[in-house]
C-alpha cells in the first residue's frame, strides 16, 4: 500500500441501542480506489459519512493527510462525495453545476474555465456543458456529479453507490470509466456498495463488511479467490456448499467426509488450520473451478461427486449447470458458451462433478 492518505482507527457508531459501526479500523492508501463492500445494514454507508463529517463517531479517530477530523465540519474537509441520487442542481447547466464550489470560493472568471473546461474533457461532457441535468441520460448525470467533486481536487472523493441508478449495460460501462478517471486524476477515491461484481471490477482494495465489522479486507483476487471466513466466501461472488466432518487432518490439507446421495464420500480439501477428527466443516467452491465429466468416464484427478444434471441455463457469455449433488444441494457449474454444448449433456444425465482439492475452501461450522 502507498502512503495512507485515509487512517481510520476503532470507530463506533451506535443509533440507540444498536451499534451499526463496530471498531472499525482501516487504513486507505494514497491514490488508491478503495471500496466498502458489505449487504444493506453492514455499517458502510456510516463510515462514508463519518468520512464526510456529515455525522460524527461515538468512539475512535479519523485522519486524512495526517490530519485528525475530530469535530472538523464537512465543509472544512479536504473531501467531496458523489451521492447515490447525485444532487444535481436541476436549473443549472453542467457546467454551471461542475463549477458551483469554485465560484463559492470566489475563484476568478479565468481560473473557472480553465479548471472546469479541463475537468468537463476529461469526463466526456465537454459537448454537454450547456444543457441542463433533466437532458442527461443517467450515465452523463454520474459524470457531471463527478465531475463537480473532482474540480477543487479534494484529497478524497467519497462515493455512496455511485452506480446503483445505472441500468446493467451502463453500469458496466462506468465501472471502466469512473476506474480510468480515477487512475488518471490520481485522487483517493472511497466507494460504498453492496454489488460484489462491481467492487470487484473497480477496486484497488476492499473491504467486506457485515453487521458493523469489517471482516476482511484485500485485493479483489485475494477476497474471492481466499476468503477468511464463510460470510466472505458466500457474499463475494457465486458459491457452491457442502457441509461435512473432518476425516483427516494435517500438514495443510486433509481430507472430509460429504454428504453425496444418501451416502457419505470422502473428498481431499486443503486446510488453513488443523481441525480435530470429526470436526464440523462447510466446503465452498465457485462454479467456474468446477468440471462435468459423463458417469461413463472415469475420473482419475481430483476429487469427484456424483451428481444428476438438473436445468441448462444459458446467459450469452457462458452455460451454467444446475447439478443435484444431494439430497438438498444443488450446485452451479459454470461453462463458457461453447466450451460445452446443452445436447452434449441432457437434462436428466448421471455425472461427475470433478474439481482440483486446492480450489475449495474449508470453514468450521
């Protein structure tokens, strides 16, 4: 990590009895698209505004460039948020909107244009800069929004669900934009969001909250490939489930019994920690580890588990594979489109689920 710009120390917040903030401490690089990922009630949306100064900790400290916030009003800073519904002044222009804070600080006519022509390039809005925010499409309003929190160049730019008004198609766009944007201004940027695909896309870092605590934070790759705890590991991305009995266990891997049809099968897993013979496990594994091998095959690699394929599902990019595992588990295995055609596999076929030991994760229950 660079220089941290954002250093965030045991923070609480309690509403009432309920303690929405539970010391939470991070610590936000210099330059770094950093996101707080988390389901609605995590706390992460209370942190944002802690960040603002738009409400204040009950406990624990905010520093940004090594500059403590306590009782330090919004306005005073060095931050601008994006909101969700981005409050765009809808009788001013885009660029009377972009170049609102410059002219609050009394900046003069030349210095105006020459920060908000610059910036209104940079945001593909130059041709717009005329028309008012009702004559926008969504993804320009998200422009001109941060557009107007990067023309003061603030130390951070705080964005509360910047893409949640956004259709799928466009959303996907501006991930790709507002990541680029960043890159090139170079500002800290610190994003909230409970869409995973989305954090996953943008982020330099993330953290993953749940019930007022981080629980993890990392590198995308690092969050969804090596999640530490079974919440991480079920909210970040698509995952299939198993639960279990350790069998055997030592020197990083072991071995745990599943439930397979009726039957109990043994299957090899790796292992962060020694769990104790006969301990109570959950096995997670994303369906793109996942293979479909026919019955009729035999499968000499890897862990196998007999499964009936139950639904074909196809999403343009790839085929996803509902397979009855057992009695109440059915697990997705996902294909790219042309991989593996439907015919090739009929509705109603007997066939193994096969995937490499190392590519599962193991949690004790």
């Amino acid at each position: 990590m660079t220089t941290p710009s954002i250093g965030v120390s045991s923070l609480v917040k309690r509403y009432g009895a309920v303690r929405a903030v539970d010391r939470v401490s991070l610590a936000i690089g210099r330059g770094e698209f950093f996101t707080i990922l988390g389901p609605s009630g995590a706390g992460k949306t209370s942190v944002l505004r802690m960040l603002a100064g738009f409400e204040q900790p009950d406990e624990g400290e905010i520093v940004i460039d090594g500059q403590s916030m306590a009782g330090v009003p919004p306005n005073r800073r060095p931050v601008n948020t994006v909101f969700q519904s981005y409050a765009l002044f809808p009788h001013l222009s885009v660029f009377k909107n972009v170049s609102f804070g410059l002219e609050m600080k009394r900046a003069n006519q030349r210095e105006i244009e020459a920060q908000v022509g610059g910036i209104l390039e940079m945001t593909r809005l130059a041709h717009l800069r005329d028309r008012l925010p009702a004559h926008l499409s969504g993804g320009e309003q998200q422009r001109v929004a941060l557009a107007r929190a990067l023309v003061n160049r603030p130390a951070v730019v705080l964005l509360d669900e910047p893409l949640s008004a956004l259709d799928e198609q466009l959303r996907q766009e501006m991930q790709g934009e507002l990541k680029a944007i960043q890159a090139q201004v170079a500002i800290t940027f610190v994003c909230v969001t409970h869409h995973q695909a989305e954090a996953l896309a943008m982020s330099d870092r993330l953290a993953v909250m749940h019930q007022g605590k981080v629980l993890q934070v990392g590198q995308p790759k690092e969050i969804y490939e090596m999640p530490e705890n079974l919440f991480v590991a079920q909210f970040v991305g698509a995952s299939n489930e198993l639960g279990g009995s350790v069998n055997e266990c030592g020197n990083g891997e072991g071995v745990v019994n599943v439930s397979g049809h009726g039957t109990l099968q043994p299957v090899r897993v790796r292992m962060k920690q020694n769990l104790a013979q006969g301990a109570a496990v959950t096995l997670v594994l994303r369906p793109e580890r996942l293979r479909l091998v026919p019955d009729s095959e035999p499968v000499t690699q890897g862990n196998r588990l007999a499964g009936i394929l139950v639904k074909v599902l196809y999403t343009g990019n790839q085929l996803r594979y509902l397979v009855q595992v057992n009695e109440s588990a059915l697990w997705k295995v996902d294909v790219p489109a042309g991989a593996m055609s439907p015919s090739s596999l009929p509705v109603g076929s007997r066939v193994w689920v096969t995937w490499n030991p190392a590519d599962g994760n193991l949690f004790s229950r």
